[in-house]
C-alpha cells in the first residue's frame, strides 16, 4: 500500500465552475504526477511535482494549474471547468528519485463536468 | 515525439499463453514499465525493463530490445482474472508516457 488518497473519489460540476482535486501521501515520496484518463487514450501526464513548490507540466496542462506546498499534498485545480475536463484522473507516486521506480497510483476521481 | 503503440484488443483462451507487443521510438526513454489495470480500477505496477532481454516474475515476463524500440509482455497460464487492460509506459528524467493499453479477455 503506497500510502496515497484522492478526494473526492466522484464530483459532478457544472461548466464554469473551479474544481480542485486533492492527492495525499504519507510515505514522503519526492516525485507526485496527475493523470487523465479517457477512453481510447490511455493515461495522459497533466502536471507533475519534484519536490515543495517545484512543479512542471505535462503533455495536457492547458487549463490545469497544480501546487505543491507541503511533500504529502499535491492539488489540482481547473480554474473553470469545461465538459472537455470530464475524465477520470488518477493521481501517482513515484517511489525513489531514479526512472527506474514504478509508480503507484491512487483510486482515482470520477469527475463531470455538466 | 514519443509515440508508444500497442494492440488494442486480444483475446485469449483460459490456460494458454498470451504476448502482448508494445513498440516506441527508440530515442527519449530509458526503460519500459507495464502496468495492469482492472476494470474501474487504478493501474497497478506489474514489470520494468531497463536492459535488453527478458525479466520474468512467475507468470509474467517482460521483454526488452532498445535498437529496436520493441517489448512485450508474456502472460502463462492465463486465469479468468488476468482480463484487464495492460499498459506499456516508457520513462524517461521521472517522467512517464503510457500507450493507449491493450484490452485483454480471457475466455473459458
């Protein structure tokens, strides 16, 4: 057990609105990521956090930001959510600091963006 | 860019055996991970390669060759729970890019 919740696990949303996904560790792991994932393509990187306020973007940012304020918490947030935004996201550690790490993954948010 | 490419689809026969092929351009990533992923379910870490040739864990084996950007997963003595959706994600400097997943029935 790698030790990581999502909250909330579901959210229904209407267009417009700010969303914020949170992801928590407990294990002190350097590396969190945020996926998308949709059906057809997989899981996509959003954002992704190295380290206490050090964070970069993926290959699907746009409309996404991210902060990293204490090691265990990594958040998520669309400013003003669009229908394309509905998606299941999945929030990961990575265990180390070498590629050769696998990562794990939390259960996931279901979110919709009505 | 960095495409993986998987099947999207297999389907294979309880107790057999199964190769699920995973190809990428050869530059840009340093190892090659699989991933199972149930169902409504988080994936979960199933293998990693990072030199050419073959890594087996008990049923499962996972194969490298980096010239020619190609990998496959093996699956023996396939179980009805082995149907899920299997990843292949090449990583590179703690980033990770994921293939679209292969769909993966077992049928009695």
């Amino acid at each position: 057990d790698a030790g990581i919740t999502q909250s909330p696990r579901h959210k229904v949303t209407e267009t417009g609105t700010p969303v914020t996904l949170r992801c928590h560790q407990t294990e002190n792991h350097r590396y969190m990521y945020w996926y998308r994932q949709d059906p057809g393509h997989g899981l996509r990187l959003i954002h992704y956090s190295y380290g206490v306020k050090d964070t970069d973007k993926g290959e699907v940012s746009d409309g996404y930001s991210v902060s990293r304020s204490k090691t265990e918490d990594f958040l998520l947030t669309l400013e003003s959510a669009t229908s394309s935004q509905t998606s299941v996201y999945f929030c990961a550690i990575q265990e180390g600091t070498y590629s050769n790490q696998p990562q794990h993954f939390g259960d996931g948010t279901r979110l919709s963006i009505l | 860019g960095q495409n993986i490419d998987q099947p999207t689809e297999m389907t294979a026969t309880e107790g057999a055996i199964v190769q699920i092929n995973c190809t990428y351009q050869t530059s840009g990533f340093n190892g090659l991970f699989w991933y199972q992923q149930h169902a409504g379910e988080a994936p979960t870490f199933l293998s990693y390669n990072v030199l050419d040739g073959l890594e087996e864990k008990g049923r499962f084996s996972s194969f490298l060759s980096r010239s020619k950007g190609y990998s496959y997963l093996l699956l023996k003595e396939l179980q009805m729970k082995d149907s899920a959706s299997y990843l292949c994600a090449g990583t590179n400097a703690g980033k990770s890019t994921f293939g679209d997943g292969t769909t993966l029935t077992v049928k009695p």
